[in-house]
C-alpha cells in the first residue's frame, strides 16, 4: 500500500548548517501524528518539507505518491499564530473562504456553495456566530480555529498544523486537541508542537525530531500490548530523550 | 466657490483629483496592509532619476519617469521577493540613486528649462488633457487589476504561504503589484508631486482601515477620503493662494492627527 506520506533519507541545512539528518518516515491519514522535539531541532522545517514549501538538500519527500507542491490542492496549512498585522481588515467569513481558492473560478468571486462550505466549517469548529467579526478581535485560540476552519474549507485529505496551540492557555489547548482528535476520524492530523502531554495523549504516532528522527508508536491495541510489558512501552522520558527506554515502571507491574 | 469651479483648470484639477484619489484609495490599500509603504517611497524618488533622464534625451518628463519607475519596480519586486537581508537598505540605495541620477542629468542638460519644481511638489492646477488620458488609462488598469484578482489579493496580503499552497501565483501576483504601484505613484505625482505622494497614498487607507472589516470597503473608504482631502485642499489653496499639492497633504495630515488622537482617546 502506498503511503500518504513517504520520506526518505532526508537532509536538510540552512547556510552550511546542519538541521535535518537522514530522515525516513512513512505516515498514512489515518494516523495523528505530532513532530515533537527541542527549539531549533528541525520540527517546522520537516513540516515545511513536507508540504513543499521548502527543498530537501538530499533524499526524497513524497506526497500522496507525487511532488508535494504538485498535490498542494490536497492539503491544508494551519500556519503559527503570528499575525503582525494588527489592523487587518478581514472578517472571519472571509478568512475561511479562503480554503476555497483553488476550487473556486480563478476571475469570478467565491460561489454560493463556497460559502456554504464556509459556515459549515466555522460551525464544525464551534465559531458559529462569528463570521463577522473582524479576524484580530478574537482571542488567539480562536483564531486557531478559524484557521482550522479554513483548512477544512479546503476539502483537504490531510491538515497540517505549525505550533496551533503556542498562544493559547491550558484549557484551550486541551479544548483544540479534542477537536483535531475528532477531526482525525476523516483526515489525516500532522501537527508540530512542544508539548510532550499532546504526543501522549492524542497522538498516535510520534516524531521525535531533533536533527535526527525517531518515531514512536502509541496506536490503541499497541499501547495496550506495552503496557503488558515492561520492555515494550513508551513512557515521557522516551519521548523527550528519544531512544527506547529501558528502565523497569514500578506502575506497570 | 462656484465661479472657482468654472475655471477650465479648476475642472481639469477636480476631474484629475477624483481619478488620482481612486487610484490612491486602491493601490494605497494594497501597500499599507502589504506594508510596502518603503517600497512605494523608493520608486517615487527613484523616478525622478526617469525625469532627469527624460529631460537629457528630450522626451516627455512623465513618460521617462513612468518608464524609468516601472524599471525600478522590476528592479525592487525581484529584490524584496527573493527575501534577501536588508531589503530596506536596498531600497534605500536605489531611492538616492535614482534621486542623485536625476539632479545630474538635469545638470547636463544644456539650458533646462522646465520647471523641476512641479514634479517635486506637484501640479494638479496645470493638469493638461494629455494627462487626463494618461491617469484614465492607469485608473482603468488599477480598478481591472484589483477587481479580477480581488481574491487572490486578498489572500496573498493576509497569508502568502497559505495562498502559495492554494495555487496562486505569489510571484506573478508580486510583480504585478509592485508595476500598479509604480504606475500608481507616477500618477499621483503629478498631483501632489514626488515628496508629498507617500501621504496621499497611506494617510487615507490608514484611516479607512480603523473604521472597516473588509479590503473592499478600505478601498472604497479611502477613495472617499482622498477625495475629500483633494477637494478641500484644492479650495483652500485657491482661496489663500497656497500650493495646492501642500494644501491637500495638510488636509489629510490633520485628518489623520484628529483620528490618531481620537482613537488613543477612545482607549
């Protein structure tokens, strides 16, 4: 079976300096996966490799089988929350209806289906209600999900997400990832974060980046075989040194 | 005020006024929320460079700088797409040198004659027919340009990635907002002239902006305004006798000084 996505002995570099060292990963929609790791470790710039916007230096990213920018109509970007632009002046409705673009005629303006498509995602992600606001009047965890909403407005096979969550509080955060975790049952969630508790908890497949890739499992049945076994587990040290962990949990036993 | 509007020059400068401000109210939106307001600067001083050259080669002064700020449009689009460092320092250069190229063709221009000031500081008051067609046929090109790729323009100021992923052509979208602004700025130079079109173009967006949700209304908005401003100042400058280009950049200054403080009043 061919994978959704399929990379292989990657490496990148920014300016002579090393960040990405042969990297290999295979991962198919069905799967939530978070790229995990240290700041500076490589987790936005596999993110960005992945969808394209950045070249491998060496080794090959496939996507759906093909080039990513050639698929690019397939996927879905949620970036950082980082608008600089304080003032501008866009509503909610519009920002989503963006997700729209590519399916939309290139000269004409978005369709009534368009729109249609626009407030049945905004109420999918709970922001109905909100489509006139303008985009900076909302709090940042609400903006995410408007973001989201526009990814989904793509009709994307797989959403990717950069950092969703890193200016939003505890609630919100947990309150995000219930949604991608819902989400997931009908596309694929690729999502980099910080945050060890959200590899543990939603994911199901981890990636530990930090020049080097290490990937963990945590799908249902296989968590349930680790946690028979005392050898075969992943535990929060795992994740964060990224190597199999070997020491004995008392509370496995 | 009536007989004042009968003038034939009055009439040309109202006619002119409104075609500029439309021109302005669009393009200004497009570079005040790409924050491309150094950019428009660099190509409104560069062009003087067009001028001086113009003037040497003895072809029409408006055509040299319209054709020498489309050059510097190209010149500074590749740059700032190619995201190289100092960008802003870039820009900066190609700003003097346009500015010092112009002042020394001028210089070795046998016995020039035309009067420099005009393009410096504007003259709406002495706009010619020719300029009329010359303005209609930019304000047709502005108002196509932003109509058709409204949605893509939107996109790409908001989020150029995510446009980028979505199919549009970023770069070619790019170029060609930074040609409708070199056309943009030559044109408003010819009203308020080359030191003075950085106020027209972001005074009024960056008003429009505070009171609107929508790209298309700031658009609009600032067309209104910069309509008023020119209307006002063209007025005022008459009946004072003052340089018109001053008169309507003063109007808006205190616009925009009134609105500045009302808004930190408000907070």
């Amino acid at each position: 079976m061919q994978n959704d996505i399929e990379i292989n002995n990657l490496f990148f570099s920014y300016d002579g300096t090393s960040v990405l060292e042969d990297i290999t990963l295979q991962y198919n929609s069905k799967d939530f996966l978070a790229i995990i790791g240290p700041n500076g470790g490589g987790k936005s710039t596999l993110l960005k490799m992945m969808i394209g916007l950045l070249k491998p230096l060496h080794g090959e990213v496939l996507l759906f089988g093909k080039n990513p920018l050639h698929v690019s109509h397939e996927i879905a970007y949620v970036p950082q929350d980082t608008i600089a632009n304080k003032d501008f002046p866009i509503k909610v409705l519009d920002v989503v209806l963006m997700g729209r673009l590519s399916k939309s005629k290139f000269f004409a303006p978005y369709s009534k289906e368009d729109y249609a498509i626009a407030y049945e995602m905004l109420d999918k992600v709970g922001m109905k209600g909100f489509e006139n606001q303008k985009i900076n009047a909302l709090s940042g965890g609400q903006r995410q999900r408007v973001f989201i909403a526009r990814a989904l407005a793509c009709d994307a096979k797989i959403i990717f997400l950069d950092e969703p969550t890193a200016s939003i509080d505890t609630a919100g955060q947990m309150n995000m990832f219930q949604l991608l975790k819902t989400l997931n049952k009908t596309v694929g969630i690729v999502i980099v974060s910080h945050d060890v508790n959200v590899a543990l908890n939603y994911a199901t497949k981890v990636a530990h980046v930090n020049k080097t890739l290490y990937l963990h499992d945590v799908s249902k049945e296989e968590s349930f075989a680790l946690a028979q076994n005392p050898k075969e587990h992943i535990c929060p040290i795992e994740l964060i040194c990224a190597r199999r962990c070997n020491h004995l949990h008392k509370e496995l036993l | 005020m009536i007989d004042l509007f009968a003038f034939d020059f009055m009439q040309n400068a109202l006619f002119a006024s409104v075609l500029v401000s439309v021109i302005c109210g669009v393009i200004g939106t497009l570079i005040v929320i790409n924050r491309m307001v150094f950019i428009a600067g660099g190509i409104a001083h560069g062009s003087y460079g067009g001028i001086g050259l113009a003037l040497y080669f003895g072809i029409a002064p408006m055509l040299g700088a319209s054709l020498f700020a489309l050059f510097l449009g190209l010149v500074i689009a590749y740059i700032t797409h190619q995201n190289s460092t100092r960008i802003d320092s870039l820009i900066g250069v190609i700003w003097a040198f346009g500015m010092a190229l112009g002042i020394v063709m001028t210089d070795l221009t046998p016995g020039y004659n035309v009067d420099l000031m005009s393009y410096l500081f504007g003259a709406i008051l002495s706009v010619s027919n020719e300029d009329i067609y010359g303005m209609s046929g930019v304000f047709v090109l502005v108002l196509a340009f932003a109509l058709l790729f409204y949605k893509q323009l939107l996109a790409m100021s908001f989020d150029a990635q995510f446009a980028k992923l979505r199919g549009v052509n970023i770069t070619l979208l790019y170029f060609g907002l930074v040609l409708m602004t070199a056309l943009g700025v030559i044109i408003v130079i010819r009203a308020v002239g080359l030191i003075l079109v950085i106020a027209l173009l972001t005074i009024p967006p960056y008003i429009a902006e505070k009171m609107t949700n929508s790209m298309g209304s700031m658009m609009l908005i600032s067309s209104l305004l910069s309509v008023l401003f020119c209307v006002i100042g063209l007025i005022i400058s008459s009946f004072f006798n003052l340089s018109a280009g001053a008169s309507i950049i003063m109007i808006g200054s205190i616009s925009f000084f009134i609105q500045f403080l009302y808004s930190k009043w408000r907070t």
